[in-house]
C-alpha cells in the first residue's frame, strides 16, 4: 500500500509510483469523488474537453437552445 502524509497546510505529495500509474506531473488538475460516505477516489483530470466528443454517439434530433430551457422550466415548474 502507497501512503502519503498531510501537511499542516493540507497539502500532500502523491507518491512517485501513483503519479506515474495516473500518467500526471506537475500543473496537472486531479479529481476527488465520493463513491462512498468516508471514502474517494482519486482520479486524474487530464483529457481535454474535446475528448468527450461523440461520447453518446450521433445526435438523433437537434435541440435549441430555447427548447432545452422551455423543458427545464416546466420539470422544475413540475418539481414544485
């Protein structure tokens, strides 16, 4: 098990082995997500926006804008 230890300041330095398994350095930007109550993963931030480009394939119908907020409106007006 890799350990690290927090600082007074609540810094740590990610230890050598993880930093390369994550493929980050420094001015890379990493995530802390909570799977659990008590419990995180650490994920590296590192792909660019772009790379979620056709994630959930082609667009079937193109939606505007006003469209989008019009449906908004009325499943928060629904919420109520």
């Amino acid at each position: 098990m890799t350990t690290a230890t927090l600082t007074s300041k609540g810094q740590i330095t990610i230890p050598a082995a993880v930093r390369e398994a994550l493929r980050v350095g420094a001015g890379d930007r990493v995530e802390f997500v909570e799977i659990a109550p008590g419990r995180y993963e650490f994920i590296a931030a590192t792909r660019p926006v772009s790379a979620l480009k056709g994630m959930f394939g082609k667009v079937r119908k193109p939606v505007s804008i006003e469209g989008m907020n019009a449906v908004i409106a009325r499943r928060g007006a629904a919420a109520k």
